[in-house]
C-alpha cells in the first residue's frame, strides 16, 4: 500500500496524518506479522523519539477501527493484545491464518458457511449471526527451518 492510499485511508476514518500513525501503519503494512504495542514501542521508538507505548496503544487502536489492523488471538499469549495488517476488505467474510513460527498473517476464505450454521440452529435453537475463527499453522518459510 502506498503512503498515498494510507493518507486517504487515515483521513475518511478522520485521522489526521501524524507521522506517529504513519509510522506504525507503515511498519505493520510493511511486515505482514503480527506484533503487539511492546514490540511497535521498542522498534519505532529509536526514529520516533518521545514515543510513549500508551501512544502506541491508542494509535493500534484507531488503525484497527480505520480497518488497516486486526485483532490477533496468539494461543501462547491469548491474554496479551497483538494486531497484524489486514487489507481485505471487510466486507468480505473471511478469516486470518497466523504463523505461530513467524507471526506472518494471510487472509483465508471461509469454509464454515450455511451448512454448518443450519446444523447449529436445528441443534440447539439459535438462529446463526457470525462466529469468529483464527487459523493457526506453520508458513512454508517457517516449516522449511524445521526440516
Ligand atoms: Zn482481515
Ligand atoms: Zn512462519
Ligand atoms: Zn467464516
């Protein structure tokens, strides 16, 4: 994604194009990995100068709203907040496949759907209206190492 398209992206979410948003929507972008305020803190502190990590908490959070990040679930940390980059659009239904070598993060379609949903309803009652699912795995790159 180009600093252009960002820019348009920050200002129809009402976001004024700070170099701070910038910076970290770039790193995220940029890396394709999940990292949670900790490691944004310590990687854009030595360019960004006097970055405090509750800036870096709240400018997580607006990008996510903004619909540039995502929530990441890492099972060996679940209590601990984690953000990854996701371009898909989100009107689109889909899921998201998480290295848990690398943290590398992709857009899966899904495959849970009508069917189940039906099953679900005519089992217990309830009438179906969204479910969240997280994919973990091991990437290619990563799996490669373990051989
Ligand atoms: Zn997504
Ligand atoms: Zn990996
Ligand atoms: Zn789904």
């Amino acid at each position: 994604m180009t600093d252009e398209r960002l820019a348009v992206i920050l200002r129809s979410n009402r976001l004024k194009k700070t170099t701070r948003r910038m910076a970290v929507a770039r790193m995220m972008l940029d890396s394709g990995r999940t990292a949670t305020p900790a490691q944004v803190w310590s990687a854009l502190r030595p360019k960004l100068g006097r970055l405090g990590l509750p800036s870096v908490y709240r400018i997580l959070e607006e990008l996510t709203e903004a619909g540039l990040l995502t929530r990441i679930v890492r099972p060996e940390a679940e209590s601990e907040l984690c953000y990854a980059a996701c371009t898909a659009d989100r009107k689109h239904h889909h899921h998201h496949l998480v290295c848990t070598g690398c943290g590398r993060v992709e857009v899966v379609d899904c495959s849970f759907r009508r069917l189940e949903e039906s099953r679900i309803r005519r089992r217990t009652g309830f009438k179906v209206t969204g479910h969240t699912i997280q994919v973990q795995g091991i990437c290619p790159a990563c799996g490669d190492k373990g051989n």
